[in-house]
C-alpha cells in the first residue's frame, strides 16, 4: 500500500464541543505525520491534538496534546502512552520555536521495538517495548488517526486556573501534509506482519542512532518540564519501562 498524503485544510473551534477529523482505516505500526499551525493569540484552555487510538474498553493510544495559553506565554506539548488502557505516562515540554508563526512536523514512528515522538526532525520522546518487563505494548490493537481541537479548561493551562475567554473565538489551527505510511489492519487480518517489509521497520529503527540521542538529550536538558518516571511523588518506584531510558 502506497502513503497516503492529504491537503492543507483547517480545523476551527467556536463552540465548548470541539472539533476535528480521523483517518478512514486502522493501522499497526507505521511512520504518521502531520504538519500543524496551532491557534495563535490568547489559546487559553483549549487543546490541539494529533494522535492514534484504538475503539475498545482497554485501548491503546499515542498522543501529541498541545496547551494553549494566555497570549505571550509558552504552549506546552503533552505526550501520552496509553496501553490496555492504562495511561498517566505524561511528559511535558516547551518548545524551541512559535508553533503558531509556521507550521511544523509532528511524527509518530511506531514499530515493534519503540514509539518514537518527533518535532520536526528531533525525536522528544521514547517509548520502548518493555513488554519483559511486563509492560504491555501496543501491537494488537488496530489504531486510527486523529486530529481535534477542543475545550479543556477544567484543566490545559495552569491546571485549569486559566479558563476559555470565548470572546476570543473561533479558535482555529491549521494542518497540511497529513503522511501515513502504515501497515493496514483489516477485519480478517488483526495483525500486521512487517518485519522487514517497511522501512520503519527496518533494524536501524529499533533504537535511536547517536545523532538522534543527542538531540533527544538537548531536548531533555533544556525544554522538559515534566516526566513522569521521574516524579517521585507520584511514583515512588521507577515505572518498569523507564529503566529502559537511557537518562533516567
């Protein structure tokens, strides 16, 4: 199957129920992109989201959450793991440039070994299989794609100090170049055997190379804020799949 590509399109928010669109088929394991423009001005509440989730109870899902804020301050990008249903693996960065000036390239590599979150060309995060570890990772749930932007103020900026000023709407984000390059779940086939077909599942894909840690480090040390295998608060002990995290 060849990637699909789609055109520059909007997606526009002017009521608290939000809005947004998904892709027709279900995917495992691929390289997903998209290039998107996020709400300019006061963004206060709302969430930008570009991410892959399966239907049922249990579901796995990989999320890219984009925070608005009050005007002249920073949006935060939130990324998710969600697998069998289990979720609370946040991590928090600020970006390095305004992601409302122009658009940018958000990716999802998702193979067997890893899930890899980019910006642009600089990975942000990973997540590896640490199913050994008894971890479940998702590769038997078909996932679609998904892009919203909706109200959530009971808890996007500051905690939900910061409320929707609906004075300021319609809301609007822009998204172009939506790129699949997936394997294709169909009813009758629920698993997708790509070892070794796809370049995303190639043995270079299994792990970073050094160029690639290196910027994930610079990304780490200078614009995180938050990661959830190092808050001790929350978890006393180091979640299972953060000991496969090379600066944990």
């Amino acid at each position: 199957m060849l990637p699909l590509i789609l055109k520059k399109f909007i997606i526009l928010m002017q009521f608290s129920t939000g809005t947004g669109f998904q892709s027709k088929g279900s995917y495992l394991f691929g390289h997903f992109s998209m290039y998107i423009k996020l709400v300019p001005g006061d963004s206060a509440g709302t969430v930008t989201a570009f991410y892959l989730s399966s239907t049922n109870a249990e579901h796995d899902e990989i999320d890219f959450e984009f925070l608005g804020n009050r005007t002249g301050q920073p949006y935060i990008l939130q990324t998710n793991v969600f697998t069998g249903g289990k979720g609370d693996r946040e991590q928090r960065v600020y970006l390095w440039f305004d992601p409302t000036r122009e658009y940018h390239r958000y990716s999802v590599l998702w193979n067997m070994y890893q899930i890899v979150f980019f910006v642009d060309d600089y990975p942000i995060r990973v997540f590896k299989n640490s199913n050994d570890l008894g971890v479940k990772f998702p590769f038997n749930q078909p996932m679609k794609i998904y892009n919203s932007l909706w109200n959530a103020d009971d808890w996007a900026t500051r905690g939900g100090l910061e409320k929707t000023d609906w004075s300021k709407a319609p809301f609007i984000a822009s998204y172009k170049g939506f790129h699949i390059d997936g394997c294709e779940a169909s009813v009758n086939a629920k698993f997708c055997d790509t070892q070794g077909k796809r370049w995303w599942d190639q043995p270079e894909f299994r792990d970073l190379d050094a160029a690639q840690w290196q910027k994930l480090t610079w990304v780490r040390q200078k614009y995180t804020i938050y990661n959830y295998c190092t808050d001790r608060k929350r978890y006393p002990q180091v979640p299972p799949e953060c000991t496969r995290d090379r600066d944990i």
